[in-house]
C-alpha cells in the first residue's frame, strides 16, 4: 500500500462534510427508522465503504478508542487510512470502544461484548456502525418508541445473528446498552437503544 492511498480519500471539504454527515445521523437518531441520506463525501479503502467511512471520520477522534471486525482489522489499508483521517485509537476489546465499525454484520459478536455504559454513565457506551448492503431489501422490522408516532418500518440486511432477540436483551438493560447506526451505500438509518424491534408478521 503507498503513502498516498491512506492520504487520499478523506473529506475534501472537512469542516463542511463533516457536519452534512453528522446532521444526517443526528436526524435518523432523533427518529428511529427513517433513513436519511449520505452524499458519498469519502473515499475509504475496500472494505470499509463510503458512507460507514464518512460516519467514522464525523464521529471518532483520538480521544474515541475504535474497535473493527475481522474484515476490517485484517486491511491494512484501512486501518491506516482511519488513523490518518480519524486520529482514533484501536481499542484492544470491544468492551473499550466508544465506536465499533463492522463491515460484515453478519458475523458480529454479540452486543452484549461491547461496552454498555453505567447507570450513572449510561452514555459511556459503543455505538455500532454497521455497514449494510440495504435498508429496505432485509426482513421487514417494526420499530416502536421515542421518536416514532406510532410505528415505523425498515428492512435492512444483512444484520447480526439472532438480532431482535440480541435487541430485546439490549433494550432491558436501559438504561444501558449500545446504539447502532445502519450505514447503507447512500443513506444512514439509526436504532437507539430505546427503540423496540419486533418481526413484521407475513
């Protein structure tokens, strides 16, 4: 891998993109199930994509230990490009992250390994950033709670083994638990730990 390949690639207007991106996930986190759109702003290397890439450099810095999954990890590529752009340290254990980026959700470990914050400090814990093929092409969820008049709808694939009965085990540990961002190719939807998830019946 050359120099320039960890260089290129990051937001060219930081200041700029940076806060487009972050507005985008605010939105989808204010309300759970809508899926707000992304302009491919980065460039990263494969297999970190372009929109979980954008969502990295917005939200983690060097005081935000990451934590990546197997496919991830074994890149150099990006993990340099990353470190280049982030300035975010790797976190030894998934319980150390404050972020966790997964480029393949279907083989994540389960939530419960990553950091769930305290009762005092429910806020010290990892928010997931899932890289996701769709959110609407998955089996249908329905998602209920703050945020959400009455229900919403989002389908997204591929996600992790056993996932709402893993988010029903999140959503009891409130107010503890994680929150995960979806990051599809040209949109972020968000599922706070508030929010309920069930199977939409056939």
């Amino acid at each position: 891998m050359e120099q320039l390949d960890v260089i290129d690639g990051g937001f060219a207007a930081p200041v700029f993109d940076a806060q487009a991106v972050f507005r985008a996930v605010m939105d989808a986190m204010a309300r759970p199930g809508t899926v707000q759109p992304v302009v491919a702003l980065a460039q990263p290397p494969a297999p970190l994509s372009a929109t979980a890439g954008a969502v990295a450099l917005t939200l983690c810095d060097h005081d935000t230990p990451l934590w990546l999954d197997t496919p991830l990890q074994v890149s150099a590529a990006a993990r340099s490009w990353l470190a280049f752009h982030s300035g975010a340290p790797l976190a030894p254990t998934p319980a150390d992250a404050h972020f966790a980026l997964v480029a393949n959700p279907a083989t994540l470990i389960a939530l419960e390994n990553f950091a769930q914050g305290t009762q005092e400090y429910p806020d010290r814990s990892t928010t997931l950033i899932l890289q996701v093929e769709s959110l609407t092409a998955g089996e249908p969820l329905e998602l209920k709670g703050p945020g959400i008049e009455t229900t919403a709808m989002i389908a997204p694939t591929p996600l992790p083994r056993h996932f709402v009965e893993q988010w029903k085990q999140n959503g009891a540990r409130f107010p503890r638990g994680t929150d995960l961002i979806l990051a599809a190719p040209d949109a972020v939807a968000c599922l706070p730990r508030t929010t309920r998830i069930k199977m939409m019946e056939a």
